[in-house]
C-alpha cells in the first residue's frame, strides 16, 4: 500500500536523460527486460511498403491502427513502471526519440504515450526538448493520501456490513499476490499488485466512477517523491505493507468492522508522512 517513494529494492541503473546530461541514446535501462521488449514497427506497421509487398490500399486499413495502439499502451505501461521505480527522475527532462531507441519503436509511440502521462500529471511538456518529470514533495502526497481516505474508508466500512464473507474470499490470491510481488523487491511489480487488490475491493460497490477514481489517485500516490522524500522503502517495507492486505481481507469477512476501521484509518494516516 505505502508506495509514492523514489527508488526501490530491485532497480536498474538509471535512465539517461536529456536536459542535464545532453542527448543520448541510453547506456541502461532500469526498465525489466520484459517490459522493454516491445514489438518492433515494421514497414507495415507504419503504413509504408516494402519491395516484396504491394503499395497499400487507399482505404484504411485497420489491423495497423490496432498494432500501433497495442505498442502504444505497452510503452504506456513501462514508463508509469519506471516512474513508480524512480527510473524517470523527477525534474529531468526525457525526449521521445531517445527513449524509442530504448524501446526499438519511433518516437511516436512514445511521445503519444508521454502526452497521456502529462495528461494525468505525471509528466509536463518542454517546448522543443521533451517532457519533464514531476516534481512532487511531502505535501502533495500528504493530500493524496487525504483525498483517498475520504474516499475508500467509508465505502469499505460499508463493504464490510454487506458483503458476504465468501465474496472476500475470492479475493484471497489476489492479497496473497501483494505478498509474493513485495518479496521480489521490485516496486513497480508490487505497485501494480498493489493497485489490483484495492481495486477488487472496491469494485464490489458497483460504482465504476468511483474505482476509476480510487485507482487514479492510488496510482498518483505511487509516483516518485523529488529526492526520494521521507518514504524510501526496502523488500521488508514491501512485505510488511503487503501483510496488511491480508489481516484487512480477515476483518472483513469476519465483519469485524472496528479493525477494518483501524487498518485503512492507519494505513492512510501513515501515507500521509511516507508513501501510499
């Protein structure tokens, strides 16, 4: 749960940036492997042809808008990945063509993707340089953590009285998943679990307004404070924030509704010093 701190247990060297270093192709990524291997665009892909193809139809093709929109969202993917990991430093600034060399793609993609980024305020725009990653401080996640208590304590206060205990009990790989994603170390990993088991829970009001809702502000929490704040955190941090998961998934099936209160009122009165 605690997330919104810089750096992690398990990060690569970090990613070159233009701004203060210069331009560059980046020597490292801090991005997993798996996460950086997005599908190359070929010649199809951009609409052109080759000489063993023939010129492309006048009328749209669909098949390409559909390719380019997967490599968009896989790219999407693992910047707010290195942003939770504090791959993206804040305050540097980042171009699109260098990072779609990283990635193996044009720059489009990735700059369509950075313009998504700045649109939830991740990242802002630099005139003829790039994009730059946001500073944020204590106080900014101070009211993060604020805005979200308002939010989930009482739905989840009210969950507790009406959901039965074997509904909560579904949800039971999904907290245990918390738990094996802090034990890699990786931030990024248990940021995503994170995320997913806070959205099981409250998907069970039925209003989907308000899990998109939760889930953007719980994703905003997660970003990098500048300097890496108050709230660095290690595998053992991880873990412990992960155990609560499943002593909250315990007391709500058990109904008892004083722990449920007691577990989300400390976790989002200790987010406000630390980290979400």
């Amino acid at each position: 749960m605690r997330q919104g701190a810089q750096g992690s247990a398990d990060t690569g060297a970090p990613w070159a940036a233009v701004g203060r270093a210069g331009a560059g192709v980046p020597s490292g990524s801090g991005v997993p492997a798996a996460q950086a291997r997005v599908p190359q665009q070929t010649g199809a892909v951009r609409g052109e042809h080759t000489h063993s193809e023939p010129p492309l139809p006048v009328v749209p093709r669909a098949r390409p808008v559909v390719q380019r929109a997967s490599v968009r969202g896989q790219i999407l993917d693992a910047l707010r990945a290195a942003l939770v990991a504090g791959d993206l430093r804040p305050g540097e600034v980042y171009s699109a063509p260098v990072l779609g060399e990283r990635f193996g793609v044009s720059a489009t993609p990735v700059r369509e993707a950075m313009q998504q980024l700045a649109l939830e305020g991740a990242v802002e725009v630099v005139p003829n340089r790039g994009f730059r990653v946001v500073e944020r401080g204590v106080r900014e996640l101070a009211e993060l953590a604020e805005v979200r208590a308002l939010i989930e304590v009482p739905v989840m206060l009210r969950l507790a009285r009406t959901v039965p205990a074997e509904r909560w009990a579904e949800l039971r790989p999904l907290a245990e998943a918390t738990v094996r994603a802090a034990s890699s170390g990786c931030r990024a990993t248990y940021a995503e679990s994170d995320r997913g088991f806070h959205r099981a829970v409250l998907s069970l009001s039925g209003n989907v307004q308000l899990v998109q809702i939760a889930e953007d502000l719980h994703r905003r929490a997660q970003w990098p404070l500048v300097g890496g704040g108050p709230g660095i955190r290690g595998r053992a941090d991880l873990v412990a924030d992960a155990h609560e998961h499943t002593a909250l998934l315990d007391a709500l099936i058990a109904r008892d509704l004083d722990v449920v209160r007691a577990l989300v009122g400390e976790h989002f009165a200790g987010a406000a010093a630390a980290g979400a």
